[in-house]
C-alpha cells in the first residue's frame, strides 16, 4: 500500500490581535518566551514537494520568510475574516517563484467575500500590474489535491460558519464555537487535531479552553493542539494545567505524519 509523508508546521498559534497585542503591557505581552509570540493563525501542509497552506494570515510574509517557504503550490482557506485573509496579496511573491497560478479553496461565501474584497486580483486587465494570479474554487465536499483527499468540515463560528479540514491523519478546526455532529463524525480515527481554544473565559464565537478540551474528547484523537490563542494564555503557566494528550501550540511548531493512502 502506498505510504505518505505529511508534515504540518505551526505558521501562527494567536488571535486576530496577534501577541503581543499592540499597546498592551500585561505578562504574556512582556514575555520573553518565544512561545508565546504569537502571529495570526494559518498552518502549512506539506507532501512531498507540495505545499499548501491553510489560510493566508495576516503576518504571511512574516511566517514565510521565518519558516523558510519559499513555494506555496495551493491555498484552503477557512473563512473570510480579516486575520485568515489579509496576507493574500503576499501569494504573488510565490507565483513569481512558480510562473503558475495558484488554486484557491474555499466555500462559496468565503470565495465570494475574496473576490468581492480583493477584486483587482480577479479582474480582466491584462496591465494591472503586480498582483496574485489565483483561481478559486469553491468546495462543498471531499476533493482531491497533491494525492491527497482533502475533506472539509462544516464548523459554527459564532453567527458565522467556517471551515475546518481533515487531511489523512490530521485535522485543523481554527475559528470555531461548536463542531456540528455530521463534522464529528467525519473526524473518527485521526491521530492529531488543531483546535480553536481562545482563552479561558467564554466567548460567543470561540471555543474557551475548557470547551475546546471537551471537543477534543469527543473527537478522540491521540493528541490536541489548541491554537488562536489569545494573550490570557501563558505558555509556561498554563500547560501544565492542561490534560494529558493536549497542549498548546505554538508559532513554528512541527508534527509528521506517516500514513497509507487507504487511511485517508
């Protein structure tokens, strides 16, 4: 059976605010702890030479040149609000690098809101210049990209939706307040999730921490990830307060994963 090597590298672990938060003097945003710097979130998902990564974060350019990418062969984005959004004009740094377009994923609201907020990028000039060179696609069950299946899971985001993505082994549930019982069930048997887990105190459009580990529970994966962290969370304090198999994660953090086709 055909196996494959997956790799998922933490861009950005922080809230829409990123930490520090800009002006704020608190503990967490005076930490010398690289841990918790915390740039807006996206993960990069590699498979052989392809990359992909989820949602075009605010501080791309940033993680890119911190992390080393210099390629980005397709994007997945999660939902349209500004902090998964506004690097996108960061993606033709990557399509002078390939000559290419680049694929874009996303639901068709989210895809919508893109081309309606960004519509130089999409618009028929030939002479516009210097800009990303895309081609959305709008995505309402399973696909295939890179040999892999790529599914994507319907979540609640406060009044909004987004989505979250299941790939093989691993699963990445960013900006979300209630997973929706037929995503759940599409989530049986994997090794790692990625989940929102805000803060400790409750908000209407995030999972707290308290809620976040919950849902993991009910998921069953080996090992938690909580992300979208915000500056109430101090890396070094609260992780040994958290249950086994769950941690925080962090900006630049690495997993792997192999795994047979069929296991997808």
């Amino acid at each position: 059976m055909n196996r494959r090597n997956l790799k998922v590298t933490i861009l950005g672990s922080g809230t829409s605010t990123g930490v520090p938060v800009i002006g704020c003097r608190c503990p967490v945003c005076r930490s010398q702890d690289p841990r918790n710097q915390r740039t807006r979130c996206s993960v990069l998902i590699s498979v052989g030479e392809r990359n992909v990564l989820i949602d075009t974060a605010t501080d791309l350019r940033q993680q890119a040149l911190r992390e080393e990418v210099d390629h980005v062969d397709a994007v997945l984005f999660t939902h349209s609000h500004a902090d998964h959004v506004h690097g996108i004009d960061d993606l033709r740094s990557f399509n002078r690098s390939s000559g290419e377009l680049m694929p874009i994923f996303g639901s068709a609201e989210t895809i919508g809101t893109i081309r309606r907020n960004f519509s130089y990028i999409f618009d028929d000039d030939p002479d516009a210049g210097y800009r990303p060179r895309l081609a959305p696609q709008v995505v309402d069950g399973p696909f295939e990209l890179f040999g892999l299946r790529i599914e994507p899971l319907p979540l609640v985001h406060g009044p909004g939706r987004s989505l979250g993505y299941r790939v093989g082994p691993f699963a990445y549930l960013t900006d979300c307040s209630a997973i929706p019982a037929e995503s759940q069930a599409r989530l049986g048997g994997i090794d790692t999730l990625v989940v929102d887990g805000l803060r400790f105190k409750p908000h209407q459009s995030h999972f707290s921490i308290a809620q976040a580990i919950e849902a993991a529970a009910n998921i069953g994966a080996r090992r938690t990830l909580l992300t979208h962290l915000s500056h109430d969370v101090d890396y070094a304090r609260h992780s040994p307060l958290l249950p086994e198999g769950v941690e925080l994660a962090h900006d630049g953090q690495r997993l792997s994963f192999d795994f047979a086709a069929g296991d997808e």
